[in-house]
C-alpha cells in the first residue's frame, strides 16, 4: 500500500490551513479530516470563521498557508468529477430569482450525471414546495429547503451545509433531519454542517468541531466527548490558586458548603486528584453538547 492511498479514500483532508481576509488572519493552522460514513457538526459563535472555513475546505478561497485536499485532489484545482461528488448548500441565498424549480431542475440535471430525480420528486411535495413558482417569490425558509434539494439530488458523497436550517419552522427542520439522517445511512456519504440549533446537531452527529476566534478548539467523537466534559459537584474547600492548576478547567463557582466544575479531559481516574486536592462527596453528573459548547466558550479556560 502507498503513502497517498489513505488520503485518496478521505473525502476530507485539511493540513495546517491559514487564511487571511482584508490582512486578517480568520483561520489559523487548522488541521482536520473526514472520513466516509462522518456525520460533523461544526459549532462556533459569530464571527468565529465558520463559514470561511467550509468555503476553503471546498476551494472557493485560497488559503494562505496550508491546504485542503477532497479525495486526494488540492481543493482549489478539482477535477469535474471531483466536483459532482460534493454538494453544498451556502449560508446566504445564491438561487436565480428569475427561474422555477422546475427550470432550474432541467438546467441541472444536464449538468449532473447522477441526478435522482425520482428523489426530487419526492421531496418537492413532501416539503411543500412548488415547482412553477419563480424563485424571487418564494420565502426565506421555501429557498433554503430549494437549495437543500438541489444540494442532495444528485447524490453526493460529500455533502456540506452551512446553517441549513436558520430559516426553517421546526416542522420542516425535522423533516429536513430525517432527510439527512437517511442520506446519513449511505456507504461512505459524508456529511459536514453548521447551525446554532445544537439540539438538532445533537440528534445526529457523530463528531464535532468548534471554532474560536478561527481556532479549531475540539474535534471529537460526540460519544467521547460525553465522556470527557463532565460537571462535578463537591463538598469541601479548595484555594482558588489549586483550582486554576486542573487540567482542563473550563467553569467554577463555590460556596461554604463546597462547588461545582465542569473539567474536560476527564476521567474517572482523576477523581483521586480530586480527592488529593481535599474534595468530598464527589459527584459526577453528564452534559448534553449545547451544555459542553457553552462552557467550553463561555467558561473559564484552564488549559
């Protein structure tokens, strides 16, 4: 076996990736990668560089510094049929006002062999959508389950959506969920998106990543980051100056009777440092991942 053969079969291959906007850095040293069968939620306040940083991965932007490979292939040189393996849906509207549904199906079944259009036909009614409708005419939500339609029609095996849901009501965001996690159950599909709904990221993802300040600051299995962000609840004093020293400190408040922290990098082994420390009564309680983003942004950082 190669040296390049494990690269050509990663969908997703990011290495040491900067990129610089109007002489700021947005993302800097960003390496990550994507598997066939990876379901990714990327989480990230405002401003944070999602969105730069899905556009780069798929080469729409050059980066300073570093690369993005997509099956092998550098990211801002595919090759047509590279191309018809990814689809994307864009954070902002990039539809033709001026078009149908149905116009714009022709014109891109022509451009993608492998258009299911027995799948469109599906979903058009079951998400409430015209075909004859100009586009421009449509609302907010209507456009954005469009661009997710066209996203999926011709059957990516990399499919990457950028806050595909911030227009939708909650009925058509679980009907667009259902959607993705069946696309989810194909060999090798791999799918990256984005949202500020983590309850809904949290239904299906597999991994997650979260960016600050164009930092990657987590890229985790969902699983084992249940296991490794945990609150813990004490009886007992502990100087502050002690506290500050924990590993993977990210939240702490006390009291007379004891306190409370979240701690990433936890395991169960490390209630004996605890216990070193002076604690008592030690209790260690689980975090859904809207819980874990919040501390691990909005916490304090003892890493």
């Amino acid at each position: 076996m190669t040296a390049q053969q494990p690269s050509l079969m990663c969908p997703v291959e990011v290495s040491n990736l900067q990129r610089q906007l109007d002489g700021q850095t947005v993302l800097n040293n960003i390496s990550l990668n994507v598997r066939g069968g990876d379901v990714v939620g990327l989480l990230g306040k405002n401003g944070s560089g999602k969105t730069t940083l899905l556009e780069t991965m798929l080469g729409f932007g050059f980066p300073a510094f570093g690369e993005s490979l997509l099956w092998g292939e550098r990211a801002t040189e595919l090759s047509g049929a590279t191309k018809q393996r990814v689809g994307y849906v864009p954070q902002r509207d990039e539809l033709p006002g001026e078009l149908t549904p149905q116009q714009l199906f022709n014109l891109y079944r022509q451009l993608r062999p492998r258009w299911n259009q027995a799948l469109v036909e599906r979903l058009m009614p079951e998400w409430e959508l015209s075909q004859t409708k100009r586009i421009r005419r449509m609302s907010e939500g209507q456009k954005q389950k469009l661009a997710i339609v066209l996203a999926v029609a011709h059957n990516p095996d990399l499919l990457v959506l950028d806050e595909p849901v911030a227009s939708l009501d909650p009925i058509a965001r679980r009907q667009f969920f259902q959607q993705l996690m069946d696309y989810a159950c194909r060999d090798n599909c791999a799918i990256i998106f984005s949202s500020h709904i983590v309850s809904d990221m949290e239904r299906i993802v597999n991994r997650v990543w979260c960016l600050e300040n164009g930092q990657l600051t987590c890229d985790s299995e969902l699983d084992q980051l249940y296991e490794s962000v945990v609150r813990i609840d004490y009886s007992g004093q502990i100087p502050q100056s002690q506290l500050a020293e924990l590993t993977g400190l990210l939240h702490s408040e006390t009291n007379r009777a004891g306190g409370q922290l979240v701690l990433a990098e936890w395991t169960p082994q490390r209630a004996k440092e605890l216990e070193v420390l002076g604690l008592v009564d030690i209790r260690v309680s689980a975090l859904g991942l809207e819980d874990i983003f919040l501390y691990w942004h909005g916490g304090a950082h003892g890493r």
